[in-house]
C-alpha cells in the first residue's frame, strides 16, 4: 500500500496493518496529521489549544519555508514543517528573533555495509536537508544524537567504536563547510576519540560556530543502562559540566538524550543561563514514547526557556541478535526509533511532532525575549528554594544520610 497520509481504517486488510509497521500511525506521519484530516477544523483547533497550549494567547503560527526548501523536501522525501513562536512587544527592548533548525534521519545504508559506505551515505543524505535548513535562513541547527552512523551501542560490540572521530574530526569538517556557507550554528552529536586521553570515547555534541570554527562541546552527562540501551559499554559519564555556549545568536545548551530524564540536568543549564536547550537524542517507542511530549516541555515551563526535541527515526537491523538481560529473547534491533522531533518554549506551547517514520526538517522563529517575559510572570528562579535543594543534596551524598520521614507514632503501636 502506498504509504501516504491517508488513513488505514480500523479493519483494514493485513497489508495496511504491515504497512504500519514503518511507525506510521495508521499511515500518517503524526498524531496531528491524523487529527487534522479526521477532525471537523473546529473540534481540530480546540484539539490543537489542548494538546500545543497557546503562544501570546494565540495558537502557534505557521511559516512558509521559501520554494527551494519545499524542492528539497519533495525531492529527498523529507517532512518540512516551520513555525513561529512569539513574544510580547516590549517597551525597551527589540525583539530578539532566531531562526532554529531540528533534523531527525533514518540511517542511509544497513548496518551491515561498510562503515565508509555508510558514513558517506549519511553525508549525501543529509546534505540536501542541511541546504534545506540554510535556504529557510535557519540560524541555529541541531541534528540527532549520534547522527554519523547506526545506534549501534545495544549490540556492545567493540567494531562500532570505529565510528568515533576526534572533535575536528570528519563529521564536523563535513558541517564546518555548511556552517560557513550559511552562517549558520550547527550543534553535531558525535562519537568522540578523545585522543589525548588514552584514545577513550565519549558522546559529544559539538558546537560550530557561524564562522565554521569549533566553538566548544559537550560531553552526555547521563549514560542509560535501561533496555538495550547498552552506551555504558563504550563511554562514562561526561566531564564536561553544564556549559552554555554563546553564540551569534543567543546562549545555547545540550541535554543529551537520556539527560532528558534528569529534572536537574535542565535545570542546571538553566541556572548557566541557557535560552535554548537542545536534546539530540535516539530512543525508542516501547521505551519512551509517552515521555517524550512531557519532559522536555516540563523543561521549558520550569526553567523558562525554548528545548529543541531531537529523536532518530526508522528501525535499524543489526547482523547479529543481542539480548540485553531484560527477559526479551534475542533481537536484532531495539525496535523503532520514532523521531517526533519537535520545539517546547517556556510558556508551555510547543510546535506539533515531526513524523513519527520519515526524515524531518523542524524550523521555529522564536523570540528569545519570551524567556525573560515568563521569568518575569511566574518567577520560577526567584520562587525556588535552592539554599534547600542544596541541603538536602549534600546531606543525601553524605554516607550517614537519613531520609527526612515524619511516622505516625500510632502505625507501628501494637493493637491489644
Ligand atoms: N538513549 C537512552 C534511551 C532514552 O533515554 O530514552
């Protein structure tokens, strides 16, 4: 069955439902393409303001990419979507507006090509949505986690480790020329060869500035040891701390995915004085799937800035099955990664997903006076306790901790 954005019915025949299997839902690519086509436009709207909140009282506004980007995306099969997120006129200051670019792919070649080949396949991919996201005049973009090769840490076999490349290394020359073509920030995930220290890996994001020059990185702050999310075979905990990048266009930080999980990840870059944090991440749909809509936008709320929600897409098959000791018999992937990449801003609108199957370009206007705006109306930083928070913290690192417990003296009286 062709797969488009038409529905598959409820009973429909064995190969609509296989064609689902790519993780479309019911042959759409998102929740909100199947609202959109099943819902009279009013019930949708009203739908809509649930599900994506409101921006300056309004429902998100939507932008035209320019003709070429639309080219591209025809052309190269890719989902396009851009919005517009605002913020009140103020009386002294301009609005501060950057344009901002999310790009989920499904690998390019099996896993089970040559790693060149596969490397080079990615690069030819993603170019054409690289040009995509510079012809849109995107000034800030971000890809997935890992995005040069497979997510191929739940087989914990050493041969990956051949994708790692230092922070200059080819993945980032590749971005470097795009960088400077468009003037362009562009935050890559890579597996890096820390080659001063012992040539050990780890999962870095590297920021290249709009001059084509390496800025910095960032090294994952949290490594999952969750279903077969095996990345503790091949790299520690960063050492990095909480950095915030400043950039020609604002300060900007990355919560590498399983961080995502971690409230007081967010909330120290935050504190660094993040106004757009980015999530690149790669995880699955058993997993996290109904988490995925609620974290990072619980990010944004509580630390008053915009998260830009990265996540893979496809299935990837690898040669040899692998077990990951969660009672699952042997597999050969982890199951499908469900790309939804999207944008959550600090006062809880956010954009609808990027298809749940298909590669993405999400492009959001935002106006970063909207941060300082909501700091002001909630005062979330001024509310909170931190002198609290850090007690309690050190007092639970210490080896005598004792949790704070109020009994009710009568629970554990002996009835007579
Ligand atoms: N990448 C680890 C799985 C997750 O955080 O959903």
């Amino acid at each position: 069955m062709e797969k488009t954005d038409g529905i598959g019915n409820e009973n429909g025949s064995t190969e609509e439902k296989q064609s689902f299997k790519d993780g479309s839902i019911c042959g759409y690519n998102s929740l909100h393409h199947l609202l959109s086509a099943n819902l009279k436009p009013q019930l949708y709207q009203e739908v809509s303001r649930l599900l994506l909140g409101l921006n300056c009282g309004k429902a998100l506004e939507t932008i035209v990419p320019p003709e070429s980007a639309k080219a591209l995306s025809s052309k190269h099969d890719f989902d396009l979507q851009a919005f517009k997120f605002s913020a009140d006129k103020e009386l002294l200051r301009e609005p501060r507006v950057v344009r901002v670019g999310l790009i989920q792919n499904c690998i390019a070649l099996p896993t089970t090509a040559p790693f060149s080949d596969q490397k080079k396949a990615i690069f030819e991919k993603l170019g054409p949505i690289i040009d995509a996201a510079g012809a849109s005049g995107v000034n800030i973009l971000c890809l997935q986690e890992a995005w040069m090769m497979p997510f191929a840490f739940c087989t914990r076999e050493e041969r990956w480790c051949e994708f790692a490349e230092p922070v200059n290394g080819e993945s980032t020359q590749f971005l470097q020329e795009f960088a400077l073509k468009y003037n362009m920030v562009i935050i890559s995930s890579i597996l890096e060869r820390d080659i001063n220290h012992g040539e050990t890996l780890w999962n870095t994001a590297v920021i290249i500035g709009n001059h084509g020059n390496i800025i910095g990185k960032h090294r994952k702050n949290h490594i999952p040891r969750v279903g077969d999310f095996n990345e503790s075979t091949y790299y520690m905990e960063g050492n990095t701390g909480h950095p915030v990048f400043e950039t020609a266009y604002g300060k900007i930080a990355v919560n590498i995915c399983y961080g995502r999980h971690h409230p007081l990840n967010w909330l120290a870059f935050g504190l660094n004085g993040a106004e757009i944090v980015f999530n690149p991440s790669a995880t699955v749909g058993e997993l996290s799937e109904p988490m995925w809509p609620i974290e990072a936008r619980n990010a944004a709320i509580a630390n008053s800035y915009f998260v830009g929600s990265i996540n893979r897409v496809g299935t990837e098959i690898f040669p040899n099955p692998f077990t990951s000791g969660d009672g699952k018999p042997p597999h050969p992937d982890f199951g499908h990664f469900y790309g939804s990449s999207h944008f959550s801003a600090p006062d809880a609108s956010c954009t609808p997903s990027l298809s749940r199957y298909k590669d993405g370009l999400m492009i959001s206007d935002m106006d970063l006076n909207l941060c300082r705006q909501l700091k002001d109306k909630w005062g979330f930083r001024m509310t909170a306790r931190y002198e609290l928070y850090a007690d309690t913290l050190a007092s639970y690192l210490k080896p005598d901790f004792e949790p704070q417990v109020i009994s009710d003296p009568l629970l554990h009286k002996k009835s007579f």
